[in-house]
C-alpha cells in the first residue's frame, strides 16, 4: 500500500506566502502615507503659527501703512522659529479694506515646499483712526 502524508504541498506554502507578503506590502505603503500626512500637518501646523505671529507684531504697530512685501520681499527661508535656514517663505500685505472707512486689511501669506507647494493665508481687519 501506498504510504499517506500529511503537511503542505509546495504550492499551498507559495499560495500563503504571497497572502501573507501582499497584507505586509498593504500595510507598509498605508504607514508611508500616514507619515506623510504628518509630516504635512506638522508643517501646516508651523506655518499657520508662523503667520499669526507676523500677524500680531503687524497689529500690534501704531500705525499700519499700506504695504505689498509678497511675493519678493518678506521673510525667506525661514524656520520654525522665524530664524534663517528653514522651508518656510512669509509676506504680507497691508491695504485699505473695500469694507468701510478706517478698516485695514492685514493679509499673511506662508508658502513652502514638500512633494508640492503648500501655502496658509491669515486675514484680519483692524480698525485704526
């Protein structure tokens, strides 16, 4: 009589390491894009506070005169701390508001580069007589 046995054949263990490689790759690719993700919200996260606080030192000016530093001038290359060598590039423009009499526009503009360009806009109105 023939003898029987038992285990797995070669192709059943290819079959289910292939499963088994495919879930890994699945799960690999989905990490990738989670940490891209937060890499961009972290430098969302900076450039927005890196514009509130250009917009206050601007607020906080006796007189606000009307200015255009974007997109040439401004702050370039800045960190997250507002110091040289970083990713980010910050201008404003300061201009009379369509919207009433003694009303400054304050616009804020952060820009910077990762796998495309990203930007953050702050917009505020101060009255000032």
């Amino acid at each position: 009589m023939g003898r029987q046995q038992s285990g797995f054949t070669l192709n059943e263990i290819l079959v289910a390491m292939n499963i088994i490689v495919i879930a890994i790759l699945g799960y690999s690719l989905n990490t990738v894009a989670v940490i891209r993700g937060n890499f961009a919200n972290q430098n969302t996260t900076i450039a927005i506070n890196l514009a509130q606080d250009k917009m206050e030192q601007l607020k906080a000016q006796e007189s606000l005169v009307d200015e255009d530093r974007c997109p040439s001038s401004g702050d370039q290359r800045i960190g997250a701390t507002g110091v040289a060598n970083g990713i980010f590039d910050r201008c404003w423009k300061i201009f009379d508001s369509p919207l009433g009499t003694h009303l400054k526009q304050i616009d804020v503009k952060v820009s910077w580069r990762e796998h495309e360009d990203r930007e953050v806009l702050v917009t505020t109105l101060v009255y000032k007589e």
